[in-house]
C-alpha cells in the first residue's frame, strides 16, 4: 500500500494492477512517502499487497476516513496469468511452509508447458495466493497457519474513493492528480512488468477462473 501524508491518500495496492508504477511515481513526489508507508506495510507476507480493511486497522480511522483511498482492477483473466508469470520468478516459499510441496526444486511455480497454463498451473497458484496473501488477516497466532481470499476485490472489502482500471492506468492517473493536485508533469514508470505474449490460458483454466472469480468478473464487467 501506499501512504502519502502530503497528499493525504492511500493506495490499496491489489497485485499485478500498477502499484509498483504507482509507488515509483509517490515516492518520487513524496519521498516521506517511503518512510510512512514502509511502517505500516511492515517486513512480511503479503509485503504491503493487504486489503483494506487491515490498512484501516494500522493507520486508524481518523486518516482512513479523512484521507482518499484509491486502488486498481483489471480483467481477472488477464490478472491471473500476470499473476502466476509473476510468481514464477518470485517465490518465498521455504522448507518450512507448509505450502512448499506445490512448488518446483527451484522454489517457484513449473513452468507453463510450451506456453499453456494448465489447471494443475492454476491449483498451484491459487493455493498458493491465498495461502501467501491472507487478506483475511488471521494469522492463528503464527504466520505459517494462513489461509484468506484469493481475488481483487478481496482486497476492497473496506470503502474506498475512487476504483480505477488497469487498462486505463494514464487516465485513471490523471483523475488521481485532478483529485490530490499532483503536479502536472507526472506520469506512471512502467515497472515489474510480468506479460507475455507466448503463453496462455487453456480452455480449462478459463473455465476456472469463470467460476471462482465469478464476482471479479461482474464487478469488472461493471467497470468498462
């Protein structure tokens, strides 16, 4: 998440929607920005990707209220798979989770298979996502028990001001600077970039996702 006291905003940053952009961007123009956020993301699982709901609980309800909240969405079809080519290269799992059975010997997600993600591919890293990002926030009292929702608007589960779309990031921005006063020479960096062209959703997977991420689907539908 971040958290900006000059501009008196929070971001709900949901994985693979622009956060990183977002972050480079606030913390160039609020280099306090940095400090403030990183407090309250702390040094664990999920690394500052927490709802809304648990960002209200570090910061109170005087900056949550006062402050305006935005975060990001994008096609859930597309999410996922950012998702997992994401994952593949960026794996926490140790011996001591007790998720580390789903993973290859290299720590991370197998490879998709001459570019076909299959639903073996999908159990994996939907079980590891909401193992990983425990948007419930019940740890059980140990953070190797936690289990919490796997999809976007897991993350909106508290009022936010303004729900943008990843597909529209610039104009999504320049509604964000129109709203805080952000200079008028910003613009988003492009990083943490994890799509490509040569792999894809198999019929199975698509079918999947339509089901578990049914709501996803219709708030975004919604949306464009």
């Amino acid at each position: 998440m971040i958290l900006s006291h000059k501009y008196k905003c929070i971001m709900v940053n949901i994985p693979k929607t622009g956060g990183s952009s977002f972050m480079n961007l606030f913390y160039n123009l609020d280099p306090d920005a940095k400090k403030s956020s990183s407090k309250v993301n702390g040094n664990e699982p999920p690394y500052g990707h927490m709802p809304a709901s648990v960002i209200r609980s570090r910061v109170g309800d005087k900056i949550y209220d006062e402050y305006f909240k935005f975060t990001f969405i994008r096609n859930p079809y597309d999410w996922f798979k950012s998702y997992y080519l994401h994952r593949l290269n960026h794996s926490v799992f140790d011996e001591t989770y007790p998720v580390k059975f789903l993973v290859d010997p290299n720590d991370t997600l197998p490879l998709p298979i001459e570019g076909e993600i299959t639903a073996d591919h999908f159990i994996r890293c939907y079980s590891m996502g909401k193992y990983w990002l425990n948007q419930t926030g019940d740890t059980i009292n140990n953070i190797h028990t936690r289990i919490g929702n796997f999809s976007q608007l897991g993350w909106i589960d508290d009022e936010v001001d303004y729900i943008g779309l990843f597909d529209d990031l610039n104009g999504g921005l320049e509604f964000i600077k129109n709203k805080l006063g952000l200079p008028a020479w910003a613009q988003l960096p492009h990083v943490n970039k994890a799509y490509r062209n040569d792999t894809y959703l198999n019929s199975d997977v698509m079918q999947l996702i339509s089901i578990i991420f049914k709501d996803d689907i219709q708030f975004y539908n919604k949306k464009i």
